[in-house]
C-alpha cells in the first residue's frame, strides 16, 4: 500500500501537491492516526495540525503550508 500526503488548496479546493511516504512507515503512521485496524487501500484521512508535524518528522520533509489543508491517503 501507498501512503500519500495530499495538499489542497483553501480556496479552490484544488490539488496543490502530493508527497509520497516511503515504504515501511506502517506502525508509524498507525500510531500517528490512531488506526486501531489495518487500512483497506480506499480511505482518506483529514490530518490535524498534530498529525502533519508528526507526519513531516516521520518523512523528514516539511510541507505545512498555511494556504493548503492535508489529507493521508491510502492507495493499492
């Protein structure tokens, strides 16, 4: 499975960007969600403020940026 932040911007609602998570970031990602079952390959996850950060030290990249919302997706 995929895992992928999308950034959406505020206004159009459009797809800014997306950044892949790498590979083998599973339990990680589990206990930053608060996924207390295995994910399907078909949701998407609006991420708190919390999340992101947890998420951008995760992959060690950061994407904040206040004119986008976030979301993790789960793709097969």
């Amino acid at each position: 499975m995929i895992y992928r932040v999308e950034a959406f911007d505020i206004e159009t609602e459009f797809l800014a960007f997306k950044v892949d998570v790498p590979d083998g970031l599973y339990d990680q990602l589990k206990s930053i969600m608060g996924w207390s079952s295995n994910q399907q390959g078909w949701e998407g996850y609006n991420l708190s403020p919390l999340q992101l950060s947890a998420i951008e030290r995760l992959i060690g990249k950061s994407i904040h940026d206040p004119d986008h919302h976030f979301q993790l997706t789960c793709n097969v």
